[in-house]
C-alpha cells in the first residue's frame, strides 16, 4: 500500500534557536485515520506546518503519497487539505466566496467549485449559511467551514489541527460521523487533538510526540493493549454491610459506589461472583477515566524521565 | 502545474480582490472623488484663475493630468497594502500558501487588483475634473502606457511594504512619510522649472516626476520630461520592484515562519 505521507529525520530550529523537532521519523498508511498526539509545544503543529509548507523545515525529507516537498512541492500541495488549529479565512467574505475561492487557488474552476460549494456546504450543514459573512457564524460553524475549504478540491490527505476545540459534543459526534464518512471513502486523514476520546474513536493508527520527537508510533489496539489495570466505578444497590473484594483492589467512595482496579488478565467476573456471595447487587458500572488519557500521561512521564536519566 | 502563472489561480485572487474593494466602495472609490473635487474647487478654479497659465496652458487643464495621477498612485498603494497585510494578519493568505500557487501569480493577483482600483478611481477623477475644465488629448498610448506602468509600480510598493510590515501602523508610515511628500513634490502643482537648478536637479531623483510629467504629457503635450525618459525610468522600476517581490515572497520574508 501506498504511503500517504512518510516523514524522515524532519528538524526544524526556528530562528533565536528554538529546537521544535529534533529528527521525527513518522509513517502514515493511505486510508489510515492517525492521531497524531502530544502536549502543547510538542512540535505538532510545527510537523503539520512543514507538511503542508507554511514553515519551512531546517533538515530532513517529506513525501506525500511519493511527491518530495522540495522538487515536487505543488503535487504536495494538491494532495493536501488542510483544516487549521485556529481560525484563518477572511471574517468578512461570505461561506460560499471562502470555500469558492479556495477552490480556485487549486485550479478548480469556478462552476465546478460552485458545484462541490454546495456538496459540501450542504453535508456539514452550511448551505442555508452560503450567503451570510464569515464572522456572524458560531464557533462549531466556523469550524465546519474550515473542514469544507480544505475539501473543496477534494484532497487525498486531509490533516486536522485539533478541528473539534471548543465544539459542543453533539457537533462534535456528528463531525466525527463525517470525518468517518470521509475515510470510508478514501481519504487519509490526520489529526491531532486534545481530546483523547476523540482519538481513541475515530483513529486506527497513532503517533504521540513530545519535545519534538515521536515517543510512540503504533496501532491504537496495540497501544490500548499496554493498559495494565483499569478502573471501574461501580454502582451498588444498598445493602447493610460493606462489600468486601478480596480479588482486585477496592475503594469504597459511599454505601452506593466502590471503585475497583481490575488487572487486565484477572478480568471482572471474580469482583462480580465476591459480590454476588456477598448479596450485594451490581446496577450499573462505568470507567473511571478515559483509558487513553491514562496512557498518555505515563508515557509521556516516562519519555521525559528515561531523557533526564539519560 | 509548471507553469508559472497559473491562470484560475490568478483569476480567483483577481476577483477576490476586485471583490474587496467595490464591497467596501464608500471607502475605496467616494473619498478620491470628493478629495480632488476639492483640489480642483479650491487650487483649481479659486487660486488658479488668479495664476494664469503654466506650461503654455491654464493652471487648470496642468493640474488635472497630476491629480489623476495623484489619485492612481494613492489608490494602487494603499489597495495592495491594506488587503496583503490584512490577509498576512488574519492569516486567511494561509489559504493561498498551502495551495499550488506559484509566487508570481500571487504577486500579478493583488498587483492586478490595486491596478483595477486605481483605474476606476483614475477615470471616476477624470469624469470630475470634465465638470471644471474640457480635456484636449494629445497622446492615448501615453497616457494608457503611464498610468498603467504607475499603477503597478505602487502597488508593487503597497505589496512590499504589507510583506515586511508587522503593524497596521506599518502600512501608513511609508506613505504619510514618503509617499505623501515625493507626490507633493513631484510636479503635481508646479511645473519643476520654476525651480532653482538645484532643487531641480534634486527633483529628477524622485520617480514620480516621471510618472506625472509623462502622463501631463499624454494630455497637454507639454512634459518637463521627455517621455521616453519617464517610460524608461517606469520600466525600470517596475522591474525592480517586481523581481524584488518575487524575491521575498519565494524566501518568506513576513509570510513564512
């Protein structure tokens, strides 16, 4: 399979010596769905910068699905649809002018771009808003709006730079539907974000970078899978005396709820027979914290501290 | 995409443009025509009835070919380095650097749309200067050729000032400091001869000598200069800003990290 963009030895020192990306090695599969991950000031939007060639690179190569950034650099470009960390289209053109014009900048037509405009538009719910200026739109709109430019000239590769900040979570889900919908139908799509959940969902594959270097670069499944233990909230029905579990490790928070920490190969069923001999029933059970976010922490944790030792 | 302008590209830049400053037209096109409307009233018909001729013509019919030029050289300026430095601030020119667009279209797409402005302005100015004074024509590819190698010469100037600019402050200093004074003092109101040698002397380093006296000589006949002079300097600089444009946009002075 073709790869949609592979990155070698990419450094980028900006001018004052700043190091943002001190040799990212990355490979992204055509039709993956990656999140790429990493606190802020990792060199996220620093790689995408470089990728899509609005920071220039100190040292390494970049290939989208085979065309090198330095001697094919408009084939690059044509591959690529780019949906920005923050807002950047001009607040007084109007929906339809934004995404018409951007077409345009690509060598699309403008009937044709008027054609996809609508297409668009429409599947993220901004055609009744075509006519209104870009500035009168919700935050969520505004964000839409930015997925429907970099689409316009229909992109093999569409990078995301956190597209769901500050969306509320019913937008949210239904840009995620569309971002599915789209990598279904053949688009590569690379993402970054905050919000773990985010990734965990919608992603397949998974880089997480920190200090301008990828600490991990794995398959989402696999990374999941280093999770030891879990934590699980579970909702009891009343009884008279506390419960007592003797197989994993519990924590009674009130006469309702205990929280228990479950090793992965020891499985739940033990915590459930100690309760039902106990006469104790199970309403409802929960996890306690998002998985992923759990495993980011530790391993950018352990990344820094393996740095200092060394 | 080899080649280097890319045609619906610079299209799309052109009409974006174009867009821009008939959206916000009371801004753009109505103040140059009551500014001149007033330099015509007040230098024109109140002060110039009292100064006779110059140039063999009267005051009159020698300013109006300077103050259209005025207008143009104003307009193309300002049009090019209000919209460059706004995109550069807002970022929306992001648009068109991730895109395949080569640096040259960029370049001819707000060039072109600085010289449209300063056209419609140039001709709204020479409909109003008809209410004061009859026109003659002496020479239409002169004054087609000059106010168009004018036009883009500042816009090329309003591009290279919003690159390297980092504040809206920066886009007003060039022309209340330079622009304002070269313009004043380019022969717009007076013909240079009237000058002592020396400060005539001094005048021939000013560009827009060149400029107004090709274009007066478009119309009256009449030029301190002689018009293949002032083509020659206008081609000249042209260039010079044009590959000097080229040069940053391609390195990213003020537009790449």
């Amino acid at each position: 399979m073709t790869n949609a963009l592979e990155i070698k030895g990419l450094r980028k020192i900006y001018r004052g010596g700043l190091v943002a990306l001190k040799g990212v090695d990355l490979i992204v599969r055509e039709g993956d769905f990656y999140a790429l991950l990493g606190p802020n000031g990792a060199g996220k939007s620093t790689t995408i910068g470089i990728i899509s060639s609005l920071v220039n690179k100190t040292e390494g190569s970049v290939k989208v699905f085979g065309y090198d950034l330095d001697t094919h650099i408009n084939e690059v470009k044509q591959h690529i649809g780019l949906v920005p960390q923050e807002f950047n289209f001009n607040q007084f053109e109007t929906v339809e002018q934004i995404v018409v014009n951007q077409a345009g900048y690509y060598g699309v037509s403008r009937k044709l771009a008027r054609e996809r405009a609508e297409k668009y538009l429409t599947q993220l719910g901004l055609w009744e808003k075509r006519d209104d200026r870009a500035r009168t739109l919700s935050g969520g709109m505004k964000r839409r709006l930015m997925i429907a430019r970099a689409l316009l000239h229909e992109p093999k590769l569409l990078i995301l730079d956190e597209p769901t900040a500050g969306v509320d979570i019913e937008l949210r889900r239904s840009m995620w539907e569309f971002l599915t919908r789209i990598n279904k139908q053949g688009v590569t799509i690379i993402l970054t974000t905050h919000y773990l959940e985010e990734a965990e969902m919608l992603c397949r594959n998974i880089g997480i970078i920190d200090k301008g270097q990828i600490i991990e670069n794995t398959t989402m499944k696999s990374l999941l899978g280093k999770l030891n233990i879990e934590t699980f909230v579970l909702d009891l029905e009343s009884s008279e005396k506390a419960p007592d579990i003797k197989s994993a490790t519990a924590r009674i928070i009130d006469d309702h709820t205990i929280e228990v920490d479950v090793a992965k190969s020891a499985g739940l069923n033990s915590v459930f027979n100690e309760l039902s001999e106990q006469g104790i029933k199970v309403l409802s059970m929960r996890n306690k914290a998002n998985r992923l976010e759990e495993l980011f922490v530790n391993l950018v944790e352990q990344g820094r501290e393996t740095k200092e030792q060394a | 995409m080899k080649n280097p302008i890319h045609f619906t590209a610079l299209k799309t830049i052109w009409i974006k443009e174009c867009t821009r400053f008939l959206r916000i037209w009371v801004q753009t096109l109505v103040p140059p025509a009551i500014t001149m409307t007033l330099y015509f009233i007040i230098f024109g018909s109140l002060i110039g009835s009292r100064i006779g001729e110059m140039g063999g013509v009267s005051y009159m019919e020698f300013i109006v070919p300077g103050l259209i030029m005025m207008s143009v050289i104003t307009n193309a300026y300002s049009n090019v380095a209000a919209s460059f430095f706004s995109a550069k601030f807002q970022r929306n020119l992001e648009e068109m650097l991730v895109a395949p667009v080569s640096n040259i279209t960029i370049i001819l797409g707000y060039v072109g749309g600085g010289v449209a402005r300063s056209l419609i302005v140039a001709v709204i100015v020479t409909i109003v200067s008809g209410f004061f004074v009859e026109l003659n024509i002496q020479s239409y590819g002169m004054i087609i050729i000059t106010v168009l190698l004018t036009a883009t010469l500042f816009a090329l100037g309003g591009l290279l000032n919003a690159m390297f600019a980092k504040t809206f402050d920066d886009i007003s200093i060039i022309p209340t400091f330079v622009l304002t004074p070269l313009t004043y003092l380019g022969g717009v109101f007076y013909s240079i001869t009237l000058l002592p040698d020396f400060w005539q002397a001094v005048s021939q380093v000013n560009p827009i000598i060149y400029m107004v006296n090709g274009f007066r000589y478009g119309f009256i006949g009449v030029s301190d200069i002689a018009p293949t002079v002032a083509i020659g300097v206008l081609v000249i600089f042209n260039l010079a800003f044009f590959v000097l444009a080229w040069w940053l946009l391609r390195r990213g002075t003020g537009t790449r990290t």
